[in-house]
C-alpha cells in the first residue's frame, strides 16, 4: 500500500511448494484485491498488513497504514452444548436431520448411532463424539493418525455410556457475547488469540440454560425413556456423562451437574460459527463492502456478519459471495446485466 489515501498493490502468498510470489495489482480502475480468508484470517491478514488499531499494530511494530480500532473486534461464536443420551440397545445411525428452532433463540439438534458392536468408536456417533470430545482438546496440527489412536486406545477413560447412543445439542443464535482477535506475532502461519467470551453476556447464558434445561426434558419424555437408559432420576448422570466427556480445556466444577449454569460454562464447545472481526459499517463500507479509508481492498466473507444463522452458515455465506459478485458485475458493466432468480 503506498500514496496519502493508502491503496492495496498486490499479495505476497506462497505457492504449493512453499515457494514465494509476489503479485501485484495492474494500475486499471476495476483492479481490486478481494479478501475472502474467514473470520480469523482476514482481520488477521489486515492487521499484518497494517490496517487495524494504531497501538496494536504499534506494539508488534507493523507500520501502520490506516488506523482502524474495529478491525478483530466483535468476533462471535455461536456456542454449543451437548448432553449424551445412553441408550438400551443400538440405535440406527443418524447425522443431525432436524432442528428445533425455539421461540427463546435456542436451536436443538440431534444426532445418534450406535452401530452393532461394542467397539462404537467406529460408528458415527463415535466418530462424532471423539471430534467433538478428546479431539477438540488437541490443536489442529496436532491431530495426527498417531494422535487419533492413542485417543481411540485411552477411550476407556471416558464413561462407555457417552458412546452408547446419541446426543442432544442446543445451540444460541445470534449471541450477545462477543470477543476479540488479537495477534500473537507477526507471523502469517502462526494462529492469533482469539477470544469468544462464550456467556459473558447473561441473556445468552440464560439461554444456554433453558435449552439444557429443554433437551433434559425431551429426554425424559415417554418416547425417549422407551429407548434410553434415563428416567426423571437420572438427570445428574446424564449432565455428568456430558461433563465427563471431557469435550474442552475448560476447568471442571464440583456443581457442574447441580447448576445449569456452571454446566454450560463449563461445557460449551464450538460448532465453527465463528464470525465478526471486520463488521460491516466498521471495517468495510455498506455499500460495497470495500475496506473503508483503503482503496483496491474489499471483503467477501463470514468477517463482515454481525450475526450468524442459529443453523448452518454455508448457505448465507455463499449467498452473500453471489450477491456481492453480480453486484461488482453490475458496478462494472452498467445497467447491461440483469438480475434473476
Ligand atoms: C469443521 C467445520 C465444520 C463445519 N460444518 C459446517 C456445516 O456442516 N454446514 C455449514 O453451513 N457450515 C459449516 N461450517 C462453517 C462454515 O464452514 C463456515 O461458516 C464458512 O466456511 C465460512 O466461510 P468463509 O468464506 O467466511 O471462510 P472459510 O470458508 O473458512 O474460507 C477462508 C479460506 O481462506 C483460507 N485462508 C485463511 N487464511 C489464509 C491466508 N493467510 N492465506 C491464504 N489463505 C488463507 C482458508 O484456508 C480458507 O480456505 C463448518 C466449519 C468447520 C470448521
């Protein structure tokens, strides 16, 4: 980026060999950089490239070229819990079919599969409970096949009923709480600090507790109790299969089964909604999303969301990337294209 009112020039990446490139953008006015790197990586690739809080940048000596206090805040995530469901005996295998879309702003899900066998850490619900489980406690890099097995050969530590079965989940829609990204270093490769504040607002702890609160229920109603291993007795069991689980780093509590509170706290997982960093209005313009105080710098991706739908965000993402595309179309060529369907 050079000249008073700072400008993108081009992109330094690297290619499959890991080798080097530089590629700049031609002096045409219709020439542009699109930023599409996600929710982590493209309020990560501003900052590294000097868009972003003046002090910040400061601090981890990147030259500032245009000071934006928004940029990496306001991150979100949608947060989840689950509660395990042991059943009597093997239950068809099922990803998640249904939702449930409360009128409190909680969104229930279920998914299930027990497989035939004992060994059902072969199974899809398995499969699932050990992403969502042990897994998810080990950073990505280092989920290698080795690491996979050790897990699977340690499984014995986790109560076997969390694998018999299947589980509720529930999760909030557009939550209140929201975080920061921050850089670790200057490193491209290396991840930043990424903080959710998953409940730190009340109302989307409230909201935790209701679903919890809701799944329990649907647990014990006739047509689970038919199937599963629980009854109006069993509430704290199922909570501390959940809780035992293991499904993050979090520090367990002694009333995680007690107070539906400390559970869900205690429990939350991610299911990868992650979004915000670079919202609309604050780091890119309303119009057209282009990077404001930057020429030749737009974004296109879930960085711009102020909020994420309480189900699957594919769908609005890739809607957005079509809108956002046919309206540049258009920007470029007049009134010549025609919008349909
Ligand atoms: C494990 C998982 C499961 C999911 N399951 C579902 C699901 O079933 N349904 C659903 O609707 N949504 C699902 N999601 C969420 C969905 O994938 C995201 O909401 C969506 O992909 C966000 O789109 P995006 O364009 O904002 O970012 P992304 O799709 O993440 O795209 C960003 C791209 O930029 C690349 N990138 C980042 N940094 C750099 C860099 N420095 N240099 C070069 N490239 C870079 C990344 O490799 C990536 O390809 C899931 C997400 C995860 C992680």
């Amino acid at each position: 980026m050079s000249g008073k009112r700072p400008k993108a020039a081009g992109v330094l990446f690297k290619d499959e060999n890991g080798d080097l490139h530089q590629a700049f953008l031609s002096d045409s006015r219709r020439s542009e950089i699109i930023l599409s790197c996600g929710a982590i990586g493209t309020p990560q690739m501003l900052l590294l490239s000097g868009v972003g809080p003046r002090n910040e940048l400061e601090e981890k000596k990147i030259s500032a070229v245009a000071h934006n206090e928004f940029v990496g805040t306001g991150m979100a995530d949608n947060p989840m819990n689950t509660i395990f469901v042991p059943f009597k005996k093997p239950v068809e295998q099922s990803l998640i079919q249904t939702v449930g879309i409360t009128k409190m702003g909680v969104y229930i899900e279920a998914s299930s599969g027990f497989g035939q066998s004992n060994d059902s850490i072969q199974c899809h619900h398995g499969i699932m409970s050990a992403e969502i489980g042990q897994l998810s406690t080990l950073p990505p890099k280092q989920r290698t096949p080795e690491a996979i097995q050790a897990y699977i050969k340690r499984k014995k530590d986790i109560p076997h009923e969390a694998f018999k079965g299947g589980f509720i989940l529930e999760k909030i829609a557009n939550p209140i709480s929201t975080g920061q990204l921050r850089l670790i270093n200057t490193n491209v490769e290396d991840n930043p600090s990424v903080t959710f504040n998953y409940f730190k607002h009340p109302r989307d702890l409230q909201r935790c507790v209701d679903g919890i609160r809701m799944a329990t229920k649907m647990v014990q109603s006739e047509h689970f109790t038919n199937f599963t291993q629980c009854d109006k007795q069993t509430t704290d069991k199922i909570l501390n299969i959940s809780v035992s689980a293991n499904v993050n780093l979090v520090p367990k509590h002694t009333n995680d089964t007690k107070s539906l509170e400390q559970f869900c706290k205690d429990t939350v997982i991610t299911i990868w909604h992650y979004h915000g960093g670079c919202h609309v209005g604050k780091v890119v313009s309303r119009r057209d999303q282009k990077v404001l105080g930057v020429d030749r710098l737009r974004i296109v991706d879930g960085s711009v969301f102020d909020e994420s739908p309480g189900t699957n965000p594919q769908a609005t993402v890739m809607m957005m990337g079509r809108y956002m595309g046919l309206k540049i179309l258009r920007d470029r060529l007049g009134k010549q294209l025609v919008f349909r369907g």
